[in-house]
C-alpha cells in the first residue's frame, strides 16, 4: 500500500488491525481548506429537519419504566437512545451528532408542547411510526411537562395564574424554550476517562450505608454509571461503523482516516485523552450527549483553548502538528458545533433561531492572577475567521494584562463585521463571582472566581461550579404600553399589571418613572418566581 507522502503521521499505535489482518496505513492531519470548504457548503445547503427518533423511543422506555424513580428512568432512556440513535460518519475529522442527519433536530417535548398543538404536529407527522411517537408525546406531556406544572405550582403557590403576564408579551418565559446552563467539566473527562470515574462512583456507591438519607446519592450513583457506560458504549458504536466503512473503502488515504476514526473512539472518551485529536474528539462527544439529553441556550464550552492548550503543546513539541493542523482540527469542531439546533416552534425559531449559545471564552486571568491567553486562543480565532459561522459565540475576557498582540487579533476579527467576540470586563466578572459566591458556604476561592467565563449571551460562570438559569427575555415597550394603560393591556383585554395611575394626570417626569418601575417590578417579579419554581 502507498503511503500518503504529506502531513504528518499522527497515529503510530502496534498492533493495527483491519479485518483481523495487520494494517499499516498511518492517518494524517492535513490542514485542507478544500474540505474545509465542503463541510461548510454541506451545513448551510442542508436544510434542518425535526427528527422524531427521541420521541419514539422516549416512549418506549417510559412505558417499560414506569414506577422508577424519574433519575433512573430518564438514564434508561439516554442509555437506550445512545444505543439504537441512527448514527453516520461524513468527511469531518470528528464524529458525533445530535441527530441521525446533517442539522437534524430533536424535540422535547418533557419541556413543552403547546406548540405541537399550535403546529399541528400529529397531523403534520411523514409517517404512522412518526404520528404514533407524536400522539403519544402530546397525550404523555400534556399535563406533565415543565411549563404546565410550573405554572400550576406558581397558581397555587401565589393565588393568581400567571399566564396574562406571558400571553401579553411582556416575556417570553424560561420555560417556552430552554434557557440557561452551565459548563461541564469537560477537562476532568479527556484528562482521566470515564472509566476512570466509573470506578469511582462504584466506589462510592458501594461505600454507601443503605438507609433512607442516602436514597438520593444512591439513585444519582446508579444513574451516573448507566448513563456514563452508555456514553462509552455511544464511542465504541462510532468505532465500529468507522472500521466497517474501511473495510469497504478503496482510497487508501480514505481508509486510512477511517481507522484513526476508530482508534480515536475506541479509546476516548473511556481512556484518557493521549493527543490534541483525540481531546477534542472526546470533548466533543460528551458535549453532545449534554445536548442530546436536553437541548438548552447556555451550555458553555468555557476557556476551550487553553483546556485544550497542553495537548496542542505536546504535539507541536513531538513534531506530530503545527500551526495549521490545529487550526484546521478547530475548524472541524466549529463545523460540528454548528450542526446543533433545537426547535420549540416558529415563534422561538423566529426569535433566536436555535442559537445555542455554545460559548468560548478567550484571555481571562489564570487562577494566580496572569494572563491565560493561550496560543490555542489565537488558532480559534484564525479558524472563526475563516468560517464566518455564528457558532460558537466568542467571548475576550478583557484584563490590563493581555497583550496588545491578542487584542489586535480580537480587533481583527470584530473588524470582519461577524458579531464576535464581545468584550467582557474580567475585573467586573471575578467581583461579580466572589460577591455571589465568595463565601465560605459556597466555596468558590479567588483562584476559582479568577477563571469566571462566559455562558450563553452574556451570563457569567465559575467553570464546573455554577450556572444559571434564565428568567426570560422582557420586553420593555410593552412595559411601557402598560404604564400608559395604567397596567390594563390592550392585547388582550385584561388587567395584567398593577394600577399605577392614570398617565393623563402625570405631572411631572418623575411620577411616569414611577409608574413604569411599578409595571417593570410586578411582571419582573412573576417571571422570576415562574423560573425558579421551573428550576427546582
């Protein structure tokens, strides 16, 4: 077999086999805009599509599980769509999907379903398979889903349904759409592998004294190990499809790149992370899985580059990647992250269509206070502006320390007219942090607050220590249409907010200031109970 003469070799591990036989072909990564080029034709000319394949097996494990606690429950259900989930392999360096096609999308409709109503979803269905999942999904979801239970916790908590609030536009409410999260501590994966921590929640929970108090951790043990070997399960399912694509495959190059695939997922996200392939490989799957379990706007994907930052390192000093390969690695994985979507109907796909807030954060401070710009920071960069994709969204986490080299490049990419990255005051996040989190309840250090990033939008997290859930969006001219109705709203007849006065015998500035603040505080005040009732 002829051996591809550029790049550089990447993989050299004994004892290869294909088909049983010994293989020798080596996978290289070589930086290759054409391809490059091609995965980014084939994002933005496919078209997204509902894929009801959740929703189908969502039923049949809640009918085979009824009567398990919701944690078990919800675990059987990952574990068996992990394991039955159509899955494919395209050109893409990386493997894994929320959906059994390019931008498929799932619904959820455990979140909400009144725009399955509204959409005529049943009827709308391609197939009987399809209509069956989505009856049962309408029937199942109805009363028990988070909006509807919300909302009747809310009535009965506070004796008054807050529905008008909503049904006005003053808000689109937390639980419409998923909003909120956090960041998942995906270092702690891809430097020791989930076989790693299999053991330790075995551990633990063989430790554990079977009594009442630790009914919890039990559960939450049990649901961690079946839900953490069916992610294991999820890679070996990618390694098997990618050796039996090889076996077929007649472009040695071709054949090669298919066997790197497998190796990479035979080994990670189980064992750690040995290279810059297989870390962001493994970061990559198990950020999906977060997705594929319940798609929200905010899981963040924190300080990336510098995670990422020793395996870059280490390869760049063994001769195995440059620059380029990096770049080019990251641009496969911006690709993937822009295949990710959701849809709770059109008025939310017409609001933020499926922005997913997959946020990175750049610059920042070390936890000892320096600047933690990476040179992976930069190579994100390179590969955002190449792209153009509006995922993920960048953050630079601006501090005096960092160089006015970084700034430039942040400038230049600003400068292309993209949206991104914002600017974020680090002095004002690391105060930010230690005021809510700083004391010793909490236990977030000055070292742990220094390393703040961004989630979502604009939201504000420790890495793997807190998150935040979203309230809602207001809409402050309806604020003001209620300030000039004396809280009455026009829209839809009713009395939505307090009476805070005519506005016809307003005298002065101050007494409309006064009006509105009242109007602003009384539905802001509803939609924040609403958000931490749906939280709990």
């Amino acid at each position: 077999m002829k051996k591809e003469e550029t790049g550089v070799p990447y993989y050299t591990s004994p004892g290869r086999k294909l088909d049983g036989k010994p293989y020798e072909g080596t996978a290289k990564v070589k930086a290759d805009t054409s391809r490059i080029d091609r995965l980014k034709e084939q994002l933005r000319s496919t078209r997204a599509e509902v894929d009801v394949e959740r929703v189908r097996i969502m039923e049949e494990v809640y009918e085979d599980t009824a009567g398990y606690q919701q944690i078990i429950r919800r675990a059987k259900f990952m574990a068996t769509l992990l394991e039955r989930k159509k899955i494919y392999i395209d050109d893409n360096l990386f493997v894994g999907s929320m959906a059994s096609t390019v931008n498929g999308i799932y619904t959820y409709p455990e979140w909400n379903v009144e725009w399955m109503k509204e959409e005529k979803t049943v009827e709308k269905s391609k197939n009987p398979e399809d209509k069956k999942a989505n009856e049962w999904a309408l029937e199942y979801w109805d009363k028990r889903a988070l909006k509807p239970r919300t909302l009747e916790i809310f009535e009965k908590k506070y004796g008054f349904n807050p529905n008008p609030s909503y049904d006005s536009g003053f808000v689109v409410s937390f639980f419409d759409w998923p909003g909120g999260g956090g960041n998942l501590n995906y270092p702690r994966i891809y430097n020791n592998g989930l076989a790693s921590m299999i053991k330790e929640v075995g551990e633990r929970q063989a430790s554990l004294d079977m009594r009442l108090p630790n009914a919890n951790k039990i559960y939450f043990y049990e649901a961690s190990l079946i839900l953490m070997r069916s992610i294991i399960r999820l890679a070996h399912r990618y390694a098997e499809l990618a050796r039996e694509m090889a076996s077929k495959e007649k472009n040695e190059t071709r054949k090669a790149e298919l066997i790197a695939i497998a190796e990479t997922c035979e080994w990670v996200p189980e064992n750690p992370a040995r290279n810059l392939r297989e870390a962001i490989q493994c970061h990559f799957l198990c950020h999906i899985i977060a997705e594929i379990e319940q798609v929200g706007c905010g899981y963040s994907e924190a300080y990336l580059g510098q995670n990422l930052e020793p395996f870059y390192q280490r390869d760049k000093a063994a001769g195995l990647i440059g620059p380029e390969e990096a770049k080019f690695m990251f641009e496969n994985l911006i690709i993937k992250l822009n295949e990710i979507g959701y849809y709770y109907g059109e008025k939310v796909a017409l609001q933020n269509s499926a922005d997913l807030g997959q946020s990175i954060s750049l610059g920042g401070y070390t936890e000892h206070g320096e600047d933690a710009t990476a040179e992976m920071d930069y190579l994100i960069l390179d590969a955002a502006n190449y792209l153009h994709l509006p995922q993920p969204p960048l953050s630079c986490i601006y501090t005096e320390k960092m160089s006015g080299k970084f700034l430039e490049k942040v400038l230049d990419l600003i400068g292309t007219g993209i949206g991104m990255p914002q600017f974020v005051n680090g002095d004002v996040m690391l105060k930010r942090a230690l005021n809510l989190f700083g004391d010793s309840k909490k236990g977030i250090t000055l070292e742990k607050a220094r390393r703040t990033c961004i989630g979502a939008c604009v939201g504000s997290y420790v890495p793997y220590e807190t998150g935040h859930p979203v309230e809602g969006q207001p809409n402050l001219g309806k604020v003001i249409e209620l300030t000039m109705n004396n809280g009455y709203d026009p829209r839809t007849k009713q009395q939505i907010g307090p009476k805070s006065g005519d506005p016809l015998t307003f005298k002065t500035f101050e007494e409309l200031y006064a009006a509105f603040e009242k109007q602003i505080q009384f539905n802001e005040e509803v939609l924040r109970r609403g958000a931490w009732i749906a939280s709990m």
